[in-house]
C-alpha cells in the first residue's frame, strides 16, 4: 500500500520534529556535561584520568588472554553514565531556573 505525498510529507515533518527535539536535548546535556567537567578542580580530573588509565594497564597486563579481560574490553568502563545522571540532573535545575 503506497502512501500518498501528503502522508509522506506530514511523516517526514513528524520525524523531523522528533529530530530537532532529540539535538536540542542532546546539546543541553551536552552543555551540562562540560560545565560539570569545568566545576570539576583539574588536580581531580588528572588524577583521575591517571588512576583510572593506571588501574585499566594493571587489569590489563594481569589478564592478558583472560575472558575477564575481553568482558571489560567488549562492554568497556561503565563509568560515563555516573557523569550523565548527574549532568542529567543539572540540567534539569538549569532548565527550570
């Protein structure tokens, strides 16, 4: 069953709405992300990279072959979705403010 121009054209303006809405919330989290990052002191964010890349080589040359290893590698360090909730978060406070 072949849908008529109109139809065509009312579907895509639905999709492109759905577009744009999803960008606009994709950029306002986005934004939220790197004002956390920015509020975040910079001795923590080098520490931070410097024991989690410590810890990941450790956990690597432990279990060099091991499935744990291939596990942590296929499905990776679960730890951007913390940052997200809370980005999340603030940008909902930002957005009613």
């Amino acid at each position: 069953m072949a849908l008529s121009r109109k139809q065509r054209i009312t579907e895509l303006q639905a999709v492109e709405a759905r577009l744009v809405a999803r960008c606009q919330s994709l950029q306002v989290i986005g934004k939220a992300r790197v004002d956390y990052l920015r509020e975040t002191h910079p001795g923590w964010l080098v520490v931070g990279g410097f024991a989690s890349g410590f810890i990941a080589e450790r956990l690597l040359a432990a279990g060099a072959g091991s499935s744990l290893v291939s596990t942590l590698l296929v499905r990776g360090f679960r730890l951007w979705p913390l940052l997200s909730r809370r980005a999340a978060v603030m940008a909902k406070e930002s957005a009613t403010t």
